[in-house]
C-alpha cells in the first residue's frame, strides 16, 4: 500500500487542531488511525481560544469558519432553494452556513459561534481543501 505522505500531515494538523487524542479514516480498503498522548487532564477539552479584545478592528474580531473536509462547497440546500446566509445575516451557534459534498455525501458546516455573517470567501460550486477559509463571522 502507498502512504499518501500529504494526507497523513493534513490528518494529523486536524489532530492537533481539534484536541483529538485519536482519529480513524476508513477509505476504500484502507484504515489509517492516528494517536497521541494529551496532557493530563485536558482529554475532551477543545483547545484554548485566544482572548478577545474589544478595542481590536472589527476585521481581527472576525471569527473564521473552515473548511473540515475536501469536497465542493454549496450555499444552498438544492438549486431551487434560497442561500444558507447572506453577508450582513446574524446566525446562532450551531446553525447551518453550507453544506459540503464529499464523496457524494452532502455535509452540513455550522456555526461554531453566534454572530454576523462578515464576508464569504467561496464561490458556490467551488472545490475548497480542508482547513480553507470558508466564512467570516463577527462574534457577538
């Protein structure tokens, strides 16, 4: 079996990035799992947001909302459908922004924090990469 070298570092950067202490992909024949040690005590916690500060521009206050998967990003649940969210729009935490298709699997991407909807920063029916830029947010 080849080892995909750049998949194994984009995997273990989501490690990292969420927190995870292991993480399995089963693909195709294939079945990767990642481990590592976490220090006591911080299993199951996110990591550490930096402060917010109010006196910063309202363009550092902005929350970015990224991409978890490789696939095509689409602002509207079907074609016929109005958009997810426009720029200017105040959603709740958990609400749905876009879906991502991937492996012809329609995901939902939601807000991890509430907030106004700052810029969006795909086309609809682009390809994105994992960790791309999605949505700007201005918490509140």
């Amino acid at each position: 079996m080849d080892i995909d070298l750049e998949l194994l570092k984009r995997l273990s950067a989501l490690l990292r990035e969420e927190g995870l202490s292991e993480l399995t992909l089963v693909e195709g024949g294939r079945r990767i799992t990642l481990k590592r040690e976490l220090p006591r005590g911080t299993e199951g916690q996110a990591p550490a947001a930096p402060p917010r500060e109010e006196a910063q521009p309202r363009e550092e206050r902005c929350h970015v909302i990224r991409s978890p998967l490789v696939g095509t990003f689409w602002r509207r649940p079907n074609p016929d459908s109005p958009p997810f969210v426009e720029v200017g729009d105040r959603v709740e935490e958990g609400q749905t922004l876009c879906v991502i298709e991937s492996m012809k699997v329609m995901n939902e991407i939601r807000a991890d924090v509430g907030g106004v909807v700052e810029e969006i920063l795909v086309e609809d029916g682009s390809p994105v990469e994992y960790g791309q830029p999605l949505f700007k947010l201005v918490p509140e």
